[in-house]
C-alpha cells in the first residue's frame, strides 16, 4: 500500500461566462459528491478562494487520499473529468499527480 497522498489544484476563471458562483455550486454539487463515490477514494476535500484578486490561481483545492496509489486505479483513471454544468473544463486523472502526505 502507498502512503497517503494529497492532490492539490489551483484554478482561476478564465471565461467572462463563468461566474465563482457557478464554480462554487459545481464543486459542491457535482465535483465532490462525484469523487468521493470512487471505491477507497477521497473522503476529504477542502476549498480555498484567493482574497487576492492579482494572484495568478484564485481557487485551490485540496483532496486527501487514503492512498496515493489511487490515481493509477481504474475506478479513479475512469472517473468523469468533464461536466455539463461546465462544459469547457477538462481535466484528465494523468493531470492530477498526489504528493505523498507528509506527518
């Protein structure tokens, strides 16, 4: 078994369409149910908004893994990464490296 992993994601907004609101409801209402479905997934997820508005990722999210060795399993490499609610996002399982957690 791996040690436990964290993956770490820093967003920004880049369509004038796509408002943090919007973003918000996704990440509540389908991104994290989604995930935490994945058998011996992730159980704990954390967001975070950037209070400043220069800097370069302005949203960043932080999902604990049971297991680093997760995101080579099929169930995590066939998990959706693309939703209707937000159509232009796309983000492939083989963008999402863990870091091993650290005590």
């Amino acid at each position: 078994m791996a040690p436990p992993g964290i993956i770490y994601v820093g967003s920004h907004i880049t369509d004038p369409a796509l408002s943090q609101d919007l973003l918000n409801k996704w990440y509540y209402e389908t991104h994290f149910p989604e995930i935490f479905v994945i058998p011996n997934g992730p159980r704990v997820g954390f967001r975070f908004k950037n209070a400043s508005e220069s800097a370069t990722y302005h949203n960043l999210r932080l999902v604990q893994l049971p297991d680093a060795a997760l995101v080579d399993s099929p169930d995590f490499q066939n998990a959706k990464y693309t939703w209707d609610l937000l159509p232009k996002c796309h983000l492939t399982a083989s963008q999402q490296r863990p870091s091993p957690a650290r005590s």
